[in-house]
C-alpha cells in the first residue's frame, strides 16, 4: 500500500505522469475505432483513382497508436516509481525494469498489429496471409515468454546479489530460448511464415543463406546462456540487450523499406493509370472520327472500358529497387555500429573464460595459448 500511495502522489505530483496516464487511457477508449479506421485505409487503395500514399502513412500511424497505450502505461508507472526517493530498492528496482522493458513491449505489440487482417502489412505491404497468420501466433507466444522472463532477469541485474541466483539464471535462459524458438519459427525448415518470401526471391540473400541464419539464432543465444550460467550474468545481460536492440533496428528498416517499396508502387501505379486513360483517349478520339454522330460517339465512349492495371514489385525499375536496397543496407550497417559500440568492451569479459589451449611460438618459445570464448564470438 505504500508503494500505492507513492505512486499515486507522484502521479498528481508533476504533470507528465498525469499527461502520460491520460494518454494511455484516451488511447485505450479509441482502440475501436482507431482499429475500425485502420481497417478501412484498406478500402480506397483498392482502386488507383482513389489510392494515395496519405492512407498507408494514416495506417502506420494508427498501427503504432494502437500498440501505445499498455507500454506507455507501465513506463508512466515505471518511471513515477524510479524518480521516488520514498520507494524501497526491491520496489525501485522493479520501476526500472518497468521503464527498460515498455519499449520491448511496445514494438511487439506494434509488429503484432502490422500483422492484422486487412492492416498494415495484409492490404499496403501486400503480405501474402500464409505469412501473416503465422507470423502473428509466433509474435504473440514470443510476448507472453519474453516479456515475463526478460522482467525477471532485469530486475535481478537492477536489485542486486541478494536475487541473483538460480531464478535469474533460469529466467535468463528461458528468455533466450523464447528468442531462438520465434527465429527457428521463421527460417526453419517447412515453416510458413517466410515461405512465401523463399518461394517469390529464391536468389536473395535471405533464402540462399536461411540455414546460416537459422544457425546464428539458434547458437547466439546459446552462447549467451552459458555466459550467464558461468557467472557473468550483467556481460550477458548487457550484449542481450544489444541483440534485443539489433533486433528492433531489423523490425524498423524491414517497415521502411516496405514503406518505400508502396511509395515507388503507387508511383508506378499511377503512371500506368495515367497511360491507360491516355489509351482511352485515343480510342475515343477513333470511335468519333468513324462515327458521323455525336450521339453515336458517346456510346462508343460507353462501351470502352478502363483497365486499371496491377502492379507487382517485379514491374518496378530494378535502378530504383537497387538504389533503395543500397541506402537501407547503408543505413542499417551504420545503424548497427551506433547499437554496438557502447557495448564492445563487454566483450573484455569473455577474455577470461578459457575453452581449450594450442601450442604456438611467442618469441621462439613454444607456449600454451588459450582459446577464449572472446576469440569464438
């Protein structure tokens, strides 16, 4: 109950905890009709007289409107905790990894409703629902495992020694086979989520090396569990964080880069819409030469019929699908050096733990050299 009353009067006490709970509830009375809104920036795209990029923008931003409120309440919450100096440690600890992990939430829950039927990702990205559907179980089981167990194994590093222990370690474990369970869900052999994806590009990179990245998913959080295990639970908890992090910056460009891909459609789109009624012209400028009546020539006019075309990713100017791909690999590498930077010396850590020796020649001496986990990763 103290903690309650703490919360509450910080709540009233500084205006931006009371503008965040306000938000997420006002979020979470219009989650209807945001969701009925979103449903419906489908309906117009349909044709392309009436299709405008405006639409998939509006989607996005609902998608990510709808996914806010629970995250920003239990960061509002979080950080009202963190900033008390009235709360216990065990309490201010849990605030913290409140505060940590909102973001982690929010953007499950925001690829979770970019999966929706008829969303973002079902009518503007075009994503076959073979993939969708799949897609969205695995997210929603990866939320109810990750979510719980990554909350445990923060808040151990947060509170100190005296929860450290066999409950982290099993926490920790679980939240990294949470992880490597939803990545075998998606490269794995005969599962649907990326079939689709295999199937439509067999020569990207993505389907030639699946396996490899199958593998990477499988023994990186391997190797973090038994870093753990070995007594370095914080270096293991830090470089988690960075995948976690490498994980959402993927999740970011992967909208991006569809975001682009509609934009440079609808472009095409409306060029060949705008060829196809100049087509139309011209046939209505024969059927009135040939006909001596006007009447006669209107209802040629009539029976002419405009095709609107359907554009596939195929039909797009490879120029600008290479120049797009260029800046999303650009952007992502630099994106990825910003992530892991900070935490490259963690990996001083790894120095220390040995997994075999060699014998090598250090100034004409033949000496034992080890092998460290370091040199593996």
């Amino acid at each position: 109950y103290g903690a309650l009353r703490t919360l509450i009067g910080r709540l009233f006490a500084s205006p931006w905890p009371m503008l965040g709970l306000l938000l997420a509830i006002t979020l979470i009375w219009k989650r209807h009709s945001m969701k009925q809104r979103l449903l419906d920036t489908g309906k117009p795209i349909i044709k392309p007289r009436t299709d405008k990029f405006r639409y998939s923008l509006e989607a996005l931003g609902l998608t990510l409107l709808i996914a806010l409120p629970w995250p920003l309440l239990l960061w509002t919450f979080g950080w009202s905790m963190s900033s008390s100096l009235e709360v216990n440690t065990f309490t201010k600890s849990i605030a913290h990894t409140l505060v940590i992990l909102s973001p982690a939430f929010f953007f499950l829950s925001a690829f979770r409703m970019l999966c929706l039927p008829g969303g973002l990702a079902d009518k503007h990205f075009r994503w076959p629902s073979s993939s969708l559907q799949p897609l969205r179980k695995q997210l929603g089981i990866l939320m109810v495992t990750f979510l719980p167990a990554a909350m445990i194994a923060v808040a151990s590093i947060q509170y100190g020694s005296s929860i450290k222990g066999a409950l982290s370690r099993i926490a920790f474990g679980i939240l990294m086979g949470s992880m490597a369970w939803f990545f075998y869900r998606l490269f794995g052999p005969r599962e649907p989520v990326l079939a689709a994806q295999f199937e439509r590009h067999p020569d990207s990179l993505l389907t030639r090396f699946r396996y490899l990245w199958m593998a990477l998913a499988l023994v990186i959080p391997s190797l973090l569990v038994v870093l753990a295990t070995a007594g370095f639970l914080y270096t293991a908890g830090v470089l988690t964080g960075s995948l976690v992090d490498t994980l959402w910056l993927i999740l970011g460009f992967v909208v991006i880069h569809q975001m682009a891909v509609r934009w440079l459609l609808l472009v095409r789109r409306k060029l060949d819409f705008q060829a196809a009624l100049e087509r139309r012209r011209a046939a209505l400028e024969a059927a009135r030469k040939e006909n001596e009546r006007k009447d006669d020539a209107q209802q040629a006019s009539d029976e002419i019929e405009l095709e609107e075309p359907e554009i596939d990713l195929v039909a797009l100017n490879e120029e600008s699908m290479k120049l797009l791909n260029s800046a999303i690999v650009f952007g992502g590498l630099l994106s990825l050096w910003f992530v892991w930077s900070e935490v490259l010396p963690a990996f001083s850590g790894l120095e220390s733990i040995e997994l075999w020796h060699y014998t090598g020649s250090v100034d004409g001496v033949s000496t034992p050299i080890p092998v460290t986990l370091a040199d593996i990763i």
